[in-house]
C-alpha cells in the first residue's frame, strides 16, 4: 500500500534557526513527490515538485531534495512569515491520484 | 492563468439536510478535478476524481456524491448529512496526466459544520 510520513508533527524554531522537514514514502514506482504550504483555513499551496532521486528545487528560503525513499525540505534562516503546515504528497506512476501525508505544522517564533 | 472558485466558504448544516459544494475551473480546458476532505490535524483524504464531464471516480463510500456536469465544474452533495461529514472540503485540478503538469492546484476550500 503507498504510504506518506512525514515527521517531525510539529516544529517550533525561533527566527533565523534552519531546519529540516521529512517526508518519507513507500510506492511502487514514483512519478512525482509534491510539496505543500497550507495556512491556517487556506487551501494547499504549491511549491515544489520533484522527480527523481538527486533532484533539488529551491524558492527563497526552501530547498526540496529527494532521495529514493524520502524527501527533505529545508528551512534557511526561517521568518515568522514561514509559519505554516506544509504537506507532502506523492504521485505513483500507475496513476494521476495523490497519497498526502499529515503535514508537519511549523512555528516560526520571533 | 487559471483560477479556481469554491462556494460557499462556510456553511452550518444540521443533520439530515442536503449539501451542496461548488467549484469552477477558469482559465483551463478538460482538466482533472478532485474532492478533498481534510478532518482537523488530519491529511487530506481523497473523495472523488474526475477525469471528464460525466466520469466520476470514488475513493472511499460514503454519505457523499460528485457530479461534473461541464467541463469546468465540480459539484460535490449529500442528500442527508451526518456529523461525520463535518471538516474542510477542497476541490483541485491537474492538468492531463502525461501531457500536462501533474501538479494540483487547490482552491481556498469549505468549512463544513454539521451540527
């Protein structure tokens, strides 16, 4: 069955501490891994998505890398504007349907 | 660009009345479209896909129904609601699977409260 992790639940960081987020999957065959910035009462954001293990996306502040079994998104020098959910999610290569993970709930503390 | 509409953005229902959830694609043709429902601290849970006007898709039975009676609209409805059905309900839309970008794009959702 595919599955989506992703840890930690929830991550306080104060202002300018980078981190990383994971994002750990089991498919059979990946065509793509997404990312996603969700706020509070807000639909799903994209950000970013990946396709093959090595591959690397930046946008201000976030970087995405994959790997064969999971994928990291990294926070540099993180803002209080980066608070937010953020989803992950992978499409299998047999069709076009996602399997999302629960999200990990940032806090960026000032 | 593309756009994606959802209404309405809130609703309180009580149990054992009918629902009814819509959203509108802009700016595209013949995309994919979704139902999501997202219960609190959850993930997103696939409810239906449609691939076509007239082609609907279910994930998981339930006390819900989609309809797609033009290209770019997606009905989701109920004709008696439970408490269960309470959450936040997103529609998306992906491009032609292989053709197109497989990213999918997520209106500003529904909060659904069944009381």
């Amino acid at each position: 069955e595919d599955q989506v992790t992703q840890s930690p639940e929830a991550l306080r960081l104060q202002e300018g501490e980078s981190s990383s987020l994971n994002c750990s999957y089991t498919v059979s065959g990946l065509r793509g891994l997404f990312w996603y910035r969700q706020d509070p009462g807000k639909g799903p954001e994209f950000l970013f998505t990946l396709y093959s293990a090595g591959e690397e996306k930046e946008k201000e502040r976030l970087k995405a890398t994959l790997t064969k079994k999971e994928s990291f998104l990294h926070i540099t020098a993180p803002k209080p504007e980066d608070s937010a959910t953020y989803l992950c999610a992978v499409q299998p290569n047999y069709g076009q349907n996602f399997v999302f993970g629960p999200g990990t709930r940032l806090s960026v503390l000032p | 660009s593309q756009t994606i509409h959802q209404w309405p953005a809130t609703l309180v229902q009580p149990v054992g009345s009918p629902l009814s959830l819509e959203c509108t694609v802009e700016g595209t043709s013949n995309p994919n479209l979704y139902w999501y429902r997202q219960a609190a601290g959850r993930g997103l849970q696939l409810l239906f896909y449609s691939v076509g006007i007239g082609q609907i898709s279910s994930e998981v039975p339930q006390n819900l129904s989609a309809s797609r009676p033009q290209d770019r609209q997606f009905i989701l409805s109920s004709k008696k609601l439970l408490l269960s059905d309470s959450g936040f309900y997103l529609c998306a839309w992906s491009g032609v699977a292989g053709v197109t970008y497989n990213e999918q794009f997520f209106g500003p959702g529904t909060r659904l409260t069944v009381l």
